[in-house]
C-alpha cells in the first residue's frame, strides 16, 4: 500500500507490521541523467520488492534529498547535513512505528546515505521501540553472471552514473536520459571513486576526481540491463521484509 495514493480509512485498516521507506539524493549523474536518479531509483526498488513480497507492505513516500555534498561543485545537486537527515528519516521511521507498521526497512539509492542510515536505523532498534534496518539496492544486487543476466557484465560495475545507475533509469524512465549524450560522456569519465593512496581516500568532493561527475562507462547501459536489476533488487528486497517479519526483535514481548 502506498501511503501517498491511500485515504486514511485505507492506511487504518491495512493489517502488517512492514514499512517501506525509500531515500535518495537530488545531485548531479553526469550530464546524461537526471538529478533525481536515486530517489528514482529508490522509489522503483521499494515499489517493485513491495510488488514481490507475499503479504501487505506499507510503502511511504521518498525522501528526495539527503547526505551529498560530495556533489556540491554540480549545478543543481541538494545536499543536508548528516544530523539533518539522520534525524528527519529516523522521525519518519518513529510515525510509521505510531501507527503499528513498527518493522521499517529504509530503501536506499544513495551510497553518501549509508553510513548514516545505519546509525540512526540502530538508534531506532535500541531506543524507539521499533525495529529498523537500511537495504542499499546496489549493494543487494550482485552483478553475477550466473544470474542470466541479459546482457554481458564485463566492465559493469556500479560507479556513479555509470552503466547500472543508467540503465535502471533507462528501464523506468528512458525519457530522462540522454542517450545521444552518452558516448561523450563515457569518454569523460573516471574509471573509479575517489583518489586513494595507501588504503585512504584522499578527496572528499566528486569534483576532484571526475570533471563530469561520471565514474563508470553509462554507454555500456541497457534498459533490459535496467529492469534485471530491478527485478533481482526486489527479490532481495522481498526476501529481507519476510526475513524482517519473522525475526525476534529485541523488544519483543517487554
Ligand atoms: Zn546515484
């Protein structure tokens, strides 16, 4: 059940423990794709293991900006501080525990979200009397080629922007991206995140290791390639909310 498309009436009388809330970010994905590709992406995730899971599931609406200022030399990328946002997903997740939908899995499409997800997912488990746990699609979904996948996964690999962030968008949305954009872009990309050196990542902004914010190749997308890792991130996502379901939470029974 979707909140946002549900009457009050209808949120009263759905009968699950299960909540869906799906985060993303508002930055830059290159020139190619749009701003909002993770809260798209986090969006689609939710909606499609939502789709999968046998059984009612509440779905909340996405949360559009979050942890990015990496991003922050990109036109048009939003960003909020970790306790901003650590505290604005955490008072989210607390409401829906109000109302008995008090087992919360946070849909993430943003890899800046994740560390504090996880904090602030665990401070809900420990003092808030509900349980709450944070699923980051692209790192539920393995690039494996024993999967069938429909296309071949050499050189794909998540990067930013690159061929599995495009080819989701180009699944759901292929309006958004510019395919005619894509081969330029490609040839201006990063080959990785970051700028390490003895085990550290020296750079803190996206700016200082990729001059058109793509790391990865998006010529190598593929909208089937889009719709396999839609799939496969529901399955997992499916499998976690049954998982979810049945585990003994620490405050059960108190
Ligand atoms: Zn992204």
């Amino acid at each position: 059940m979707h909140l946002a498309e549900s009457t009050w009436t209808d949120a009263a009388a759905v009968e699950t423990s299960l909540a869906l809330v799906p985060v993303g970010s508002t930055e830059q994905h290159g020139p190619h794709a749009p701003l909002g590709t993770d809260a798209l992406a986090a969006e689609t995730v939710a909606a499609a293991g939502a789709d999968a899971y046998d059984g009612d599931v509440v779905v909340a609406p996405p949360i559009p900006v979050g942890v990015a200022e990496e991003h922050r030399h990109f036109a048009g990328t939003l960003w909020v501080s970790e306790d901003t946002f650590r505290d604005y997903v955490r008072e989210t997740v607390v409401s829906l525990a109000s109302h008995g939908w008090d087992r919360v899995v946070v849909v993430n499409g943003h890899g800046g979200n994740v560390a504090a997800l996880r904090e602030l997912c665990g401070r809900v488990t420990r003092h808030d009397g509900a349980y709450a746990v944070p699923f980051t699609w692209f790192d539920a979904v393995s690039l494996d080629a024993d999967d069938d996948p429909p296309v071949d996964l050499e050189g794909v690999a998540m990067g930013h922007g690159g061929p599995v962030e495009t080819s989701l968008v180009r699944a759901v949305a292929p309006d958004l991206v510019h395919e005619d954009r894509l081969a330029e872009v490609a040839a201006g990309a990063a080959d990785g995140w970051g700028e390490w050196h003895a085990g550290t990542n020296l750079a803190y902004d996206s700016a200082e290791f990729t001059d058109n914010g793509v790391v990865g190749d998006p010529s190598r997308s593929d909208p089937e390639l889009g719709a396999w890792l839609r799939d496969r991130a529901a399955e997992k996502l499916a499998s976690l909310l049954d998982r979810v379901e049945n585990r003994d939470c620490p405050d059960d029974g108190e």
